[in-house]
C-alpha cells in the first residue's frame, strides 16, 4: 500500500514538475516575444528618422529584391520615393512582390520597375546591364544583395560553382558593366552584402571554382570574404570618382536564403521558435543597407564595412591588398572582361 501511494505521489510531482517546466517555458518564451517584438518595432522605426523625399529623383538597383533584405530594402526605398529597379531571377515571384511593396508602401511613394537578372549567367547580367544603359539616364545606388547559401554543388551557366559564381562573379561583372553609368551619376553609391560567416573562409587561389572538393559552407565562407575583399579593391580603384563603395554583414536573418540548410523535423518546431525570438526581421536586416544607401552620414566614405549602421572592424584576412588585387584580377579574367 506504501509502496503504491508513494509511487502515485512520485508520479505526481513528476507530472506536477514537468507541468511547471512547460508553463515556465511558454511563459518565459511569451516574455522574450513579447520584449523582441518590442525591441523590433523600436528598431524598425529607424527607417522612419529619414525624410519622407530623401531618394526623391534618385534611382536605385536591388539585386535579389524580391524576398528577404532586399523585399524590405526596396520598400523602404520606395517609400523615401526612390525609383526602385528590383533586379531578380524569377520574374513572376518578383512582379508578385512588387505589388506586395506597393500595397504597403502609401501614397507618396516611389517607382517600382521590375528587370529580369539571372546572376547564375553572365550573358543574363550582360543583357541586364545593357538594358539598364539603354533605358536609365543614371544610377545612384547599386545594391549588391542577391545571395545564395550552402547549396548542393551545381554549377552556373558558365561551369562556375554556384555560390562562387551567384555571390561575387555575377555581381563583379554586373558592377564592373554599370560603372560608367555610376560614374555619370557621382556622387553615387555601390553597397554590397556580406556576411560574418567570412571569418571561416579562405581564398583557395589552387582551387577557386571547386573541382577538386567542395565543401558548402566553406564556398558560402569563401564567397563572402571575397565579397569584402572585393569592395577594398574597387574602393581603391573609384577614388577620387565621386563613386563610393562599402560592405555589410547583416547579422542572422529571417529569409530564404537559408532554404538548402536540412534540419531534422523534430528539430524543425524549435528552430522556428528560437528564429522568432532571436534573428532579425528582414526590415531589421534591411536597415544597414538602407543606411548606406542614403544616409548623409557616410556621404563620401569608402572601403568600409558596417554591421548595424556602425563600422565594423575586419579581420586581417578581409583587409588583404595583395589578395583583393589578386582576387580582382582573376575575377575579370573569369568573368571575360580581361582581354
């Protein structure tokens, strides 16, 4: 009977703890959301500090514009009335976008175009920048944002392995064709998203395009660090053009782009969970961008990377002279506008 009864209660309290661990769970999880959601709107509201017409007359290219950081970059920007050129892939999820930004965006409110850009083929930037040419009488800002992230091996158009090809080839050729444009435009602005995965990646000059291994997260490293290098190199080469260029990381995001990351089911409702507490919204991700696409702030800095609209300081390896030029020669070789 005492063997029974003290069973019963054991099984009790132990029902009773694990009712508290779960209630404290949700409450505390309801508070942190709660305080994020507090802290996000506090955040999101920085936008707002700009003046209502500040990109008023200027016109601005978004890579990737059609979900994540740069969906809400473009509607920020077309919000501040800036003639807004989202630059995507796929066509259709990109027009759909575009009437989303609109929706939301109020009355006095900007243009939105939108031009296919596939950076996965060199020929489609191509077209895309002459098109560009053709039709625009100036760009004052070029936004780099268009990204992929550990993705099965495959290759681009070209036979590039595609983060190596998407993150840097596409974009050093898309800016390298606009440039003059951007120069006819100064004081102009090139901004270009990184990410602090960059601390874990090298240039492996021996195999660049990955034929003898690839590794998905070290390409994905590799890509971004070379981003940054990348913005050393042409910030050194614009001086004194009146066209400026800077990097960004932006910090943990809730976007696509981490689509070909698997996470076990089991797994999946926590990570859900722990994204909405504690990564940025994308208009949280959006605000460094925008920043410094139009601040006056950084009006006639160059060569710099910013994570939440501050300076960030860069390992030695991103800040390498001899590897940028390196890199920037062996780029315009790939990319065909060495001759």
């Amino acid at each position: 009977m005492w063997s029974t009864a003290l069973t019963r209660t054991l099984s009790f309290n132990t029902a009773l703890m694990s009712a508290a661990v779960i209630l404290a769970a949700v409450l505390g999880g309801g508070v942190l959301l709660i305080a994020r959601r507090i802290f996000s709107r506090r955040k999101a509201l920085r936008s707002l500090s700009y003046p209502a017409s500040l990109m008023r007359g200027k016109t601005v290219i978004v890579t990737g514009a059609n979900s994540g950081i740069g969906k809400a970059t473009a509607a920020e920007l077309l919000k501040l009335q800036a003639r807004v050129i989202m630059a995507c892939r796929d066509r259709r999820r990109a027009e759909e976008a575009a009437q989303d930004i609109k929706n939301q965006a109020g009355a006095n409110q900007g243009e939105l175009v939108v031009k296919n850009l596939d950076l996965a083929s060199l020929q489609s930037v191509r077209s895309f920048c002459e098109e560009v040419i053709r039709e625009e009488p100036r760009i004052d800002v070029l936004i780099n944002n268009a990204g992929l992230y550990q993705c099965p091996y495959s290759r681009t158009e070209e036979g590039y392995e595609m983060q190596l090809g998407v993150n840097l080839l596409g974009h050093y050729l898309l800016t390298n064709l606009l440039l003059d444009l951007l120069k006819q435009s100064a004081p102009s602005r090139i901004v270009v998203v990184s990410s602090k995965l960059y601390k874990y990646g090298s240039i492996n000059f021996e195999d660049l395009n990955s034929e003898q291994n690839y590794n998905k997260a070290f390409c994905y490293s590799q890509s971004k660090l070379a981003n940054l290098l990348f913005t050393r190199e042409l910030a050194r080469r614009l001086d004194g053009t009146g066209v400026t260029v800077n990097a960004l990381t932006p910090g943990i995001v809730r976007t696509r782009l981490g689509r070909h990351v698997n996470i076990p089911l089991l797994i999946k409702p926590l990570f859900l969970l722990v994204s909405w507490l504690f990564f940025k919204s994308p208009l949280e991700g959006a605000q460094t961008p925008l920043y410094l696409a139009c601040s006056p702030e950084v009006e006639g800095v160059s060569g710099k990377c910013f994570t939440n609209c501050e300076e960030e300081q860069l390992l030695s390896k991103a800040t390498d002279d001899h590897t940028a030029k390196r890199l920037w020669d062996l780029s315009e070789s790939m990319v065909g506008l060495r001759r």
